[in-house]
C-alpha cells in the first residue's frame, strides 16, 4: 500500500467517533442491543417506513427496542471536536488530530483543522478569522431579540401596577360606597358593613397579590434575562477561538421562549359583587329602605368611553377617553356595558330607560362575545337586541328588521325565559308588544347595554319589591 493511501486514512480514534452511515462525526449518538452507535438522525432516516427494525452495519433484530443515548459517546464527540490545549501553552488544536484549527465550518458551525476535511464533505468552509463575524452577527441577533425582550417585559410591568394601583382605587371607591349605605341604614347595619368590608379587603389582597406575583415574576425573568445578555456579552468579547467552539452552546443558550405571565379573566376586584345594590341584598333587615335593581352593570366590563354611577345602574357618555385597565372583560373599542350577572336559567325581566337618545342597542348576548375589536351586532355574533338609528327601530338579525313603533318609548322592558329560550322586548309604559327572539341560548346569557356617545344615561329601573307570605 502506498505511503499516500496509509495518509489519506483517517486515525483509529476518528474512525470511533463516525457514524457508519453519515460518515461524519456523531451527532446525538444513539446506542443499539448490538453495541453498534449511530446519530439519532441518521437511525431514525434507516429505519423509516420499515416495519422490521435491523442494525444497518449487522442486521441484528432491533425490532422491539428502543435505542438509548450514548452519553460517553456523545460527550467523547463534544470533546474532539472542542478540541484541546497544547501542553504548556494556551494554544488550542484539534483534539483529534493534534493540529492547528485553520478553518470553519458554516454547516456545522465548529473550526476544523486540515485533516477534518474528510469529515465535512461537500460542507462550506471558511478561514477562522472570516468566521468569527459570522457567528458575531447571528449572536448579536440574538441579543437583540433578547434586549427586545426586556423592554417588553418593562412595559408588562408597568402596566401590572397600574393596575394596581386601579384595584386599590377600586377598593377606596367601594369601601366609600359601602360606608355610606350601611350608615343610611343605621347602625343595625354595622355589623353587616363590617362584614362586607372585610370581603372587599381580602379580595382587594388577593387580587393585588396575584398581580404583584406576576410583577416577581417579571422582576426574575428581567434580572435572568440581563444577566443571560451580559453573560453572552462577555463570551463575545472573549478570545475569537473560545467563541467559535462554545458558539453552539452560546447560540442555544441565548434564547428565551417564556412570554412572562398572561392576564387573568378575574384580574380586577368584583366590585359589583361588593357594592351592587347593597341595600337590596339586606332588604330582609331593613325592607322599608331598600331599592331593589334587577338587573346590575359591571364596571369591569365598561367601554372607556363611557361612565357609569357608582350604583352601577346608569350608563352615558364620557368626554374623554378614561384611564381604565385594559383587562380582557372590558369592551374596547365598542361602546357597551355588560351586566354582572348572566343567567342560566329562569325568567326574568328588567326596565331600562333610554329617554331621547337617537342611538342605542339593548338586549343580551353570551359571554364569549368580542370585547377587543368591532364586530356587527346580529344574533350570528351572539347577541339578542334592539335597536334605535337614524329614527329606525330594528330587531338586529342578518339583515337588520325594521319594526313598527307607533310611539317613541323612553323605557323599553326586557324579559327573559331561558326555560323556552325567548327574550322579548315590550314599551314598558303602556306595555305593547316590541320583538321577540327564539333561540337556542347558550348555556349563560347576560344583559347587554348600549347606549352610544350621548349624554343622555340609559338606566335600569328599580323593581317594586313585593312579600308574598304563606
């Protein structure tokens, strides 16, 4: 054999470290029965399609097992090809043949020396100090990326305690409200307000600690993320040599998938829950003073166009734009106001008074209905309404009905009857007939309030309060 032939061979450690089939260096090796070692990549391509698994180098029968990861293997390639140090010198050369790293290569992202070049057929490769820039420009993508990251991550922040500081001013609000109708209602009712108080606190703490957890999380994912960029920073700036064999790993390090903590459906304090009609729901102490609404919107879920009393029964336009929480519930930027409750069941029926407004919608609608974007109000959409526009009563299907009013109503009666799935529309004040839907509901419905940009409220009407005793 010729001295040339006996050159061209590669060394008995190169040899172990190939895969038989790709001829290259292991990736992931993976270690059969039969003591034969592959990449996971290249088994997994020999054995596609096939229903009998066999080792490609002995045909043994691999059928029924399952290869497990060559960690000696894996970690012996990792090694050769991170290469090694010169004894007495800081040099580093190939670890498996002993030799100066003179290129690199772009499929495999590793420097290689000239006897590599057999293991990265067909591979481009480059001088070392051409490579260098390369895996400089993707890592400083990637530190974009990351510092991207951060300033989202600022901005999350700020917004979780805004609303914060919203629920706090939620809570001062409603505590104000409670305060003054337990002391409307004498000091009978001390002990009720102390009791409703102390719901609305634990509330306002767990709701802020749920939020505030979400800005701990945030404070750690932003001080991982700046130590992850300055970490990557400093193996940049670090010897060209040292970033181009640790590059793989820098490369999958510097990333980060976590999108930080999402927004909660219940995120703010249940204000009506607390404060909706308080004097209602202690009517049994206190029956003479009490005004009873049927029917009670959520501040939560109100348009930032609008304002609402702090009995949360009246609704109208507001001049400008208010700061409220962007909170998944609320609509925005369509113009309504939901109820706080939904019913399942029943019937039920409430007034609302929409006066002269020349503009409104009033009705129903299932709670999965589009909060953050405009979409067109028809029982398609989930909604269940009338309607006033451009002095046009409509029932709003697809298309639009139009109705015949003889007479203006300033209060249109609601009634519901989940039971026989209808809800139907009367002029409250002389009781005539307006519009009727039958459907199939789903399994929730709740008032649906829309009273356009006017100053004009729409407001729900008390119920008269009747005892029928047995």
């Amino acid at each position: 054999m010729a001295d040339d032939d006996i050159a061209d061979r590669p060394s008995a450690l190169e040899e172990d470290l190939t895969c038989p089939i790709c001829r290259c260096v292991f990736t992931n090796p993976e270690l059969l029965s039969c003591s034969h070692s592959f990449c996971k990549l290249c088994l997994e391509q020999a054995w596609k399609g096939k229903t009998r698994k066999e080792c490609p180098v002995c045909r043994h029968n691999c059928t029924d097992e399952k290869p497990i990861v060559n960690r000696a293997l894996k970690a012996a390639c990792e090694s050769f090809q991170k290469g090694c140090r010169v004894p007495g010198s800081q040099k580093l050369v190939c670890g498996m043949h002993n030799r100066s790293f003179e290129l690199f290569c772009i499929k495999d992202e590793a420097p290689v020396c000239v006897e590599c070049l057999n293991l990265h057929p067909g591979h481009d490769l480059l001088p070392l100090d051409q490579g260098v820039p390369i895996c400089k420009e993707e890592l400083n993508v990637k530190v974009g990326i990351l510092e991207d990251k951060v300033e989202s991550f600022k901005r999350m922040k700020k917004r979780y305690q805004d609303t914060i500081a919203f629920i706090e001013n939620q809570s001062q609000t409603a505590e104000k409200t409670i305060r003054q109708e337990v002391v409307r209602l004498c000091e009978i009712l001390k002990k009720d307000e102390e009791a409703r108080v102390l719901a609305l606190k634990k509330e306002e703490e767990q709701k802020k600690l749920a939020v505030k957890e979400k800005v701990d999380i945030l404070d750690r994912d932003l001080a991982a993320l700046k130590e992850l960029i300055d970490n990557t920073r400093k193996e940049m700036g670090g010897e060209e040599l040292d970033l181009l064999l640790n590059f793989n790993k820098l490369k999958h390090s510097a990333k980060w998938t976590d999108e930080g903590p999402q927004r909660d459906q219940a995120e703010l304090i249940h204000v009506a829950k607390h404060t909706g009609a308080v004097g209602y729901k202690i009517w049994e102490k206190m029956l003479t003073q009490v005004e009873c609404l049927p029917v009670i919107m959520d501040p939560n879920t109100i348009s930032p166009w609008l304002s609402i009393t702090p009995e949360f029964n009246s609704v109208k336009e507001n001049k400008e734009r208010q700061a409220f929480p962007d909170n998944p519930e609320r609509f925005d930027p369509c113009v309504f106001v939901l109820g706080s409750e939904g019913f399942g069941a029943g019937r039920h029926r409430w007034d609302v008074f929409v006066g002269d407004n020349p503009k409104w919608i009033l009705g129903v609608c299932r709670e999965s209905v589009a909060r953050k974007r405009k979409f067109t109000v028809t029982t398609n959409s989930g909604v269940w309404t009338i309607g006033l526009s451009k002095g046009v009563y409509s029932a709003l299907t697809t298309p639009r009905t139009a109705l015949k009013v003889e007479r203006r109503p300033e209060t249109i009666r609601v009634k519901l009857n989940m039971d026989k799935g209808q809800v139907s529309f009367w002029d409250a004040s002389n009781g005539v007939h307006l519009l009727t839907y039958t459907d199939t509901f789903p399994n929730r419905v709740y008032p649906l309030f829309g009273p356009g940009l006017h100053s004009t409220p729409m407001a729900i009407k008390p119920s008269k309060v009747t005892i029928h005793q047995q």
